[in-house]
C-alpha cells in the first residue's frame, strides 16, 4: 500500500515529525520519499553523552529531498541540506543519517556529509567550524573527521589547522 500526502504534508509517528511539499509513504516495501522544503525533526533520545537534559532535544534537517528506507534505517537528505543538533549545525549538498537500530529508539548514531560540508559547533567559551568535502560525524564518541578537497578546522582557542584528514 503507497499512500501519498501533497500539499502542505506532514506525517509523524510519535515525537518525529516530517513536513514537505509531498510526501510518500511505502509501507509494503517499508520506505518513504519526501520532496520540496523538507523538514524532518526526530527526537534524540541519546541526547549526548554529556547532556544531563530533562528537557526533550531534537535533531532537526532541512532539505529539498528526503529518502528514508527502514530497513537499513538510513535517512539519505539531499539538495541544500543542513542538520542542526544541540550546539552543532552541518551544513552540506547531501546528508546519510543513521538512526540507531532499535526502532523504539529515533536517534542519530552517525552522519556522513558530502560537498562543500561545513560544521559548526559552539560551546561554552569555543566554537568550532570545519570545512571539507567529506565528514563523519560520530555520536556516542562526538567525533568528527574530515577529509577530502583541503579539510580546514578554525578553532576559537586552538587556532587554524589544514590537512588532509582531521579529527576533532
């Protein structure tokens, strides 16, 4: 069975909520297709492994294309995509989001960003900002690694680094 939303879609199934232009739901084949001002917000129950959060945190990604299959619990965003997290925005042309692999749990395992990737994080006293055309962004470790074109991190304390591949 496809059922198909148009207009001004929205689906949501729990705390997760999907908004788009047009919305297409395969439940035989267990994927979904979005396109057209995609907005997708999914709880992140994880929260990081530093959040002391009562409060609900939410991931939230704009794009102008969404394919999310089930199975495999990957989320491919493409066109004009950015990814924002508590005190971190990703901002590439295509993003893969692996959710974990409990389906009672939504949240973000791991990111793989691709083309003109920038990242920027802020915290307390420091922000980060990475550029590259490749990143791997790792939650439960918050590691970040990237490569590709001239990988440059601009650290507020630690100052400028370039390379070939960075990890931070």
């Amino acid at each position: 069975m496809v059922v198909t939303l148009t207009g001004h879609a929205v689906a949501w199934q729990g705390a997760n909520r999907l908004r788009a232009h047009e919305i297409e739901i395969d439940r035989k084949r267990r994927k979904l297709t979005a396109s057209g001002q995609v907005v997708s917000e999914f709880l992140d129950r994880a929260g990081g492994k530093t959040s002391r959060q009562t409060t609900p945190v939410y991931n939230m990604v704009t794009a102008e294309k969404l394919d999310y299959d089930e199975a495999g619990r990957v989320a491919h965003y493409t066109g004009r995509v950015t990814l924002r997290r508590p005190a971190m925005v990703v901002n590439s042309h295509e993003l893969r989001a692996h959710l974990n692999a409990s389906p009672a749990q939504s949240s973000l395992e791991k990111a793989f960003a691709d083309g003109a990737v920038e990242i920027l994080q802020s915290a307390e006293g420091r922000t980060r900002r990475g550029t590259a055309e490749h990143a791997e962004y790792h939650v439960a470790e918050e590691r970040v690694l990237l490569h590709g074109g001239t990988p440059t991190l601009v650290d507020s304390l630690k100052g400028t680094t370039t390379g070939q591949r960075l990890t931070y």
